[in-house]
C-alpha cells in the first residue's frame, strides 16, 4: 500500500462511481489466469473457496499493449487503486504537478519534487515508514 505510478494512455480517465473514483486494482489477465488454475485443478468451489470469487473485469485497470501506454498517472494504493493525480506526458511533468500541488505522499504529508521524482521513475512508495522514532512518508525515503 502507498503510491504507485501507472502508465496509461493519454486520454485516460478513469472511471466514477456516484461521483467518485472507482477503486481499480492491477493485472486482470493474470488474476484470471490464476483463478482458472484453480478451478482447472481443484475445482469450481475450491477456486472459490481461495479467491472469495472469480476476478471481474470491472474492478481492473484496462489491459492496455505497452504502445498504448505513454503517459504517466500517480495513484494512491490503500485501497485497490485511484488516481491523485491527472495524467501526465512524462515523469518530471508528473513530478512537478504533485509537488506544485501539495499531493498526499501520506495522510496529510507531502514531498518536494526530487522525492516524488525518485517514486515517479521507480513506480512505487510504501505508505509510509518510522525511521529512529519519526513516521515519514515512504515517498520522502
């Protein structure tokens, strides 16, 4: 759980729901195909069973190819996905745009924009972390 960016297309928006961002999780493809494992060589009610239920389209970012990802989206990961950010051309227009407005790194923390630099190129931040008794976003590491 933390912040995570996204590749996306440039015209992406991503879905509401009464207003407000649906929460979308990571890699459909690969929650079916795990699903169906399952079902494959235990059974309907075993994959059930494991899983709750089978993995619904719905609840899952689009599978887009890697020519049709060409921005950058930040999105905050403590519940299965929205965005906090609009979509950005490329990580340092992300970047700017999240240490400009005073995005949440965690909570009511935010981070300049070297730190969100470093989570904008590598993908990823955990919530946050304590460091000799201080609680830090983990964007700021």
């Amino acid at each position: 759980m933390g912040r995570e960016v996204r590749r996306v297309p440039a015209t992406w928006e991503h879905p509401k729901e009464d207003g407000r961002y649906k929460p979308l999780l990571e890699g459909y493809a690969a929650a079916k195909a795990e699903f169906e494992a399952k079902y494959k060589s235990e059974g309907l009610q075993a994959a059930l069973d494991y899983f709750g239920q089978a993995p619904n389209q719905d609840d899952y970012m689009p599978d887009w190819t890697e020519d049709e990802k060409t921005h950058f989206q930040m999105y905050e990961t403590c519940s299965e996905g929205t965005p906090i950010s609009p979509v950005m051309a490329t990580p340092e227009e992300l970047a700017h745009w999240l240490a400009d407005n005073g995005a949440s790194a965690f909570g009511s923390m935010t981070a300049n924009y070297e730190s969100w630099l470093r989570v904008c190129n590598g993908g990823y931040a955990p919530s946050a972390v304590v460091t000799d008794g201080v609680l830090k976003s983990g964007v700021e590491l």
